[in-house]
C-alpha cells in the first residue's frame, strides 16, 4: 500500500511541476512580448534620427560654396566640345587652346587650380553639371532662355550670331530665310543653331557638333548649316579646311556666357575675373590671338 500511495504522490509532484514551468514559460513569453513591444518605438526613433542626419548633410552639400569645393578638389573641370576659335587642338596636339581655354586657364590660376577639359555631348551639358562630372560649361555658350533658366551664368563676354553656311558656289542663291525653306540642315543638338532652324521652320538634321554639320556640307550629304559667326571665321572660307564654304543669312544675334551649377557663387567670381582680365588687358590680349576681339564685351 505505500508502494500504491508513494506511486500517487508522485505524480502529483509531477503534475506540480509542470504546472510550475508551463506559468514559468508564459511569464517569459509576456516579458519577451513586451520588451519587444517597448523597443519599437526606439528603433522608429533611430531611423528617424538617421533619415534628419541624411537631410541634414544633404543639406549642407547643397550649400556647399562651389568655389570652396573647386579649391579643395584642386581642379576646375570645364565642359566643352570640339569648337574653334573657343575650344580645340591643333593637327597633332593633345593641348585645348582657344580663347575660351585660355581664359578659362586665366581663371583657374587665380582660383590656385589645375584646369582639365572634358569633350560631352552638347545636348547633355545641364546634366553634366548636376551631376558634378564637370564645373563649368566654358564654350562659346549661347545665352538662351533654357540655359539661363537652367544654370547660374555669367555675364555676357562675346557677341556672336547664328549664320546659315552654305557651298561657296551656290551663295548667291540664298540670301534671304525665304530662299532657305527647301534645303537640309545639319545643326549642332542642343545649339542655338538648332534653335534658330525650328524658330525658321527649317528641316534639319542634328549632329553631335558644329565642326560636324561643316562635314556634312562639305560632303554634300546636307545642303547647308547653321553655325556661330565666330566659328565660321575661324572654320570656313580662304586658308582654312572648308575653303569651299562660307556663310550667307545672319538668322539671329546673342551672346556667350559661362555656365555654372544652378545656385553656384563660380559665376560671380568669374564676373570678378572677367573684370579684372578686361581692364588689365589681358582679354583683349586673348581675343587678339584668336581673331575675336571685335566681338568683346565690355566688362564692368
């Protein structure tokens, strides 16, 4: 009989002790439930501590001064194409030489910065510099109301025009925009050239660059071109690869300016620069060289 009530009383122990670790268990489970609970909040509270520490350093690199960013970087990246007398090589040079160039070389000297030229797509220039992969768009730039809504620009330091070039023996036929209606077009994408044949309902063709669509003319694979004034004095006519060429209707007259990053204070201190180089001669030192000086601007 004890053996009967010895065997009971065990599983009575028994019977305890699970009860005892089953409330154990559940205990636990509620404190793990509410710890976890609890720490929700915190971890909402990091992220959002993180995501303001990201808006608060975009923040700060937004209004970053580009000027201080340049001197840091030591260089001045400058945007360009294949454009004489602005920007180009001569047969058998790696060296960008032009008025442009040489002003822009002018300006980095006193930023205390290398100058570095990069060729892009003409037609990418506004994205090129949001993008940071150049400082500045530096040649012959039209001052268009896109880019002057898109860039912070300088002041306007060239005269310039958009001119219709056409095969030297066939000049005399198009002198007016009437005579133009039926011709094909090569113009420069992106380029004010481009603008003018749209503003004239022109056909045209876009090409990759100016030097391009005087190819495309000469080839005869197009009728004609429009092409900037001053690169057309540089480009087409005696002594020069396109002595075939030359131009007729003057279609628009603007200005060229310096492109920089919307917001950016580079275009103030070029200003200052263009101020300085003009009164102390050296732009019209420049200009000279290049052929340009009767289209300087006055800088003041």
């Amino acid at each position: 009989m004890r053996f009967v009530s010895g065997c009971g009383s065990r599983k009575g122990e028994l019977h305890m002790k699970k009860r005892i670790i089953g409330s154990v268990l559940a205990a636990s489970m509620v404190l793990a439930m509410a710890g976890c609970g609890s720490s929700a909040p915190n971890t909402n509270a990091s992220a959002a501590s993180s995501s303001q520490a990201v808006t608060a350093a975009s923040s700060a690199a937004s209004s970053e001064s580009d000027v201080d960013y340049i001197k840091n970087k030591g260089s001045l990246i400058v945007g360009i194409t294949d454009f004489a007398p602005m920007d180009y090589k001569e047969d058998g040079s790696d060296e960008w030489i032009g008025f442009d160039a040489d002003l822009a070389r002018e300006v980095g000297k006193d930023l205390g910065v290398d100058v570095k030229f990069v060729e892009i797509d003409w037609d990418n220039k506004i994205l090129e510099l949001d993008n940071k992969s150049i400082d500045v768009v530096w040649n012959g730039m039209t001052l268009t109301d896109e880019v002057t809504k898109s860039m912070a620009c300088t002041n306007a330091y060239l005269n310039n025009a958009q001119v219709v070039v056409v095969p030297a023996d066939k000049a005399d036929q198009y002198q007016t925009v009437d005579s133009l209606k039926d011709l094909s077009f090569a113009v420069e994408a992106g380029s004010a050239g481009e603008e003018a044949a749209k503003e004239n309902n022109l056909n045209y063709t876009a090409m990759t660059s100016q030097a391009d669509t005087l190819m495309e003319v000469s080839a005869g694979t197009s009728d004609a071109s429009i092409i900037d004034l001053l690169m057309a004095g540089a480009m087409i006519g005696k002594g020069t690869s396109y002595d075939k060429l030359t131009h007729t209707v003057e279609l628009t007259t603007e200005k060229y300016g310096v492109g920089c990053r919307k917001g950016s204070d580079l275009a103030d201190y070029i200003n200052k620069e263009f101020v300085k180089l003009y009164q102390d001669g050296t732009m019209k030192t420049i200009a000279e060289k290049y052929g340009v000086q009767d289209a300087l601007v006055e800088q003041k």
